[in-house]
C-alpha cells in the first residue's frame, strides 16, 4: 500500500473496533488489493467473502456490545437489520449500520452466485467479476474508516480513504528505511512516476526521490524537468518543496503504466 500502512489503519480503528477482528480485516483488504492488481482474479471472488465475513461480526460487535469472532455472517446481519424491531442498537445513526448490512450482503451473495464457492469446470475467475467485488469491498472498508475513525480530524479520514483509492504498488518494495523500485526494465520519467504514485499525496522531496531513483543525480534532474514541464505537466512542484504527481501524472499511471506496478 501508499503512505497509509497496516499499523496507521490499525491504530486508528481498535479501539473502538475489537483489534485482532480489525487486524483481519486490514490483512484481507491489503491482501485483496496486492492480487487484484497482479491480475490474479480469484482471490476476490473466493477471498472477498472472508473480509465480509470480518466485517460482520465488527459490525456485530459494535452494534450489539457483544464480541462473538465466530458467529455466522448471517446471524451477525440479522440482528444489526432486525426487522421486528427487537434488539437495541449502539451504532448511530442507523442508516449506516443499514447501508453496510446491504453492501456485504450484495457482495457476499454475489461472489457465491457467481461460483465463488463451488469451482467447477464451467467456472473460471475473470476480471469482470473480480472487479465488482473489489470495487465494493473498497466502498465497505473505506464506509467502515468514515465511521469508526478515531478523532475528530476528519480531512485525515478523507486523506487516507483517497490514498486507500489508489493502486498498490507491488514492484516497490521497503528495506527499513530504503524505498526501492525493484524493476529494472524503468524508464527514469516511469520509475519517477511509480515512486510519486506510492507516495500518495505527501509527495516526494527532490533529496529522497534522489536516493529512492536507482540513477545518476542527472537522469533525475531531466527527467523531473520533462514531467514538470509544459509539454507533460504530470508532476507538480508543491511550495513545500516536495514532488507529487498531478491528475494527468495519475491518468499516466492508470492507462499507460498498470503492467510496470507489477512486480515480474
């Protein structure tokens, strides 16, 4: 992931979320994003039912004050739904509680009417598919961010739901405090871009894309000019000092450039 690494979220979330049901939530979605976006379609299609299945007994957990890590996922929503209006209910307001309980029950009932569950011959995992499920397990870990965030800083909320939006980065990797794109087949402007893109909005300084870049200190001076200049503008050159890329930078990323996130 970007900047918003598995402890921050953790932190933020347990409490007032139970932390090992939140550890395995956060370790289901990262690990759903890292496959998804090395194009290995099955994990969400099988996989997504366990961040549902998470999720619920969470959402169990703070809606009724009762901790239950294995109770069903259909037990689980039915008493957050109650239809015959019997349980008292701690999460408020209440429509969110309800517009989660729907979006897992579509996303849970869909991946096993889809042959999720039951592989047979007849069924392969394509990307169709993967990606609705992966689009609404991101709807529900970015909902569940909004409303059980500790604090009361909600642009910091915001900030990591955009960052939690953006791809993951396979192909870099991190050695203590060494970044790294481990690709060598990177042109310099691409291998600049895929470090500005795992930094997300806090950007990079010239100093640390310096020593991040495996290049000559020239190799990334020209190529920051040709990403900051008129002719490309995918790289703006913020008044803090640091580099981070524009919407045009992004859109690059997103069209041209999804096969070198990948680690080969």
């Amino acid at each position: 992931m970007p900047l918003v690494d598995k402890f921050t979220l953790i932190a933020q979330l347990a409490p007032p979320l139970d932390p090992g049901l939140t550890t395995a939530l956060v370790e289901e979605f990262i690990s759903l994003e890292r496959r998804f976006i090395q194009r290995d379609w099955e994990p969400a299609q099988l996989d997504g039912g366990q961040f549902c299945e998470v999720l619920a007994r969470i959402m169990y957990h703070q809606d009724s004050g009762n901790l239950s890590p294995g109770k069903e996922f259909d037990d689980c929503l039915r008493y957050i739904e109650d239809e015959k209006g019997q349980n008292s209910h701690a999460i408020n307001p209440r429509r969110d509680a309800l517009h989660i309980c729907k979006m897992l029950r579509t996303s849970y009932k869909f991946r096993s009417q889809r042959g999720g569950i039951h592989i047979s011959p007849l069924y392969k995992p394509n990307h169709m598919d993967s990606k609705v499920i992966i689009e609404m397990v991101r709807w529900l870990f970015a909902e569940t961010l909004r409303v059980f965030w500790k604090g009361s800083d909600r642009e910091q909320v915001a900030k990591a739901i955009r960052e939690l939006l953006t791809f993951d980065v396979p192909c870099i990797g991190k050695f203590e405090n060494v970044i790294m794109v481990q690709r060598t087949d990177l042109a310099p402007e691409e291998e600049l871009l895929v470090l500005l893109h795992y930094a997300g909005e806090q950007g990079f300084t010239r100093t640390e894309l310096g020593k991040y870049a495996m290049m000559k200190p020239p190799a990334v001076t020209s190529a920051l000019q040709r990403l900051t200049g008129p002719e490309e503008r995918q790289v703006v050159h913020l008044g803090s000092g640091k580099y981070r890329l524009t919407d045009l930078g992004s859109k690059r990323i997103r069209e041209k450039l999804p096969d070198k996130l990948l680690l080969t």
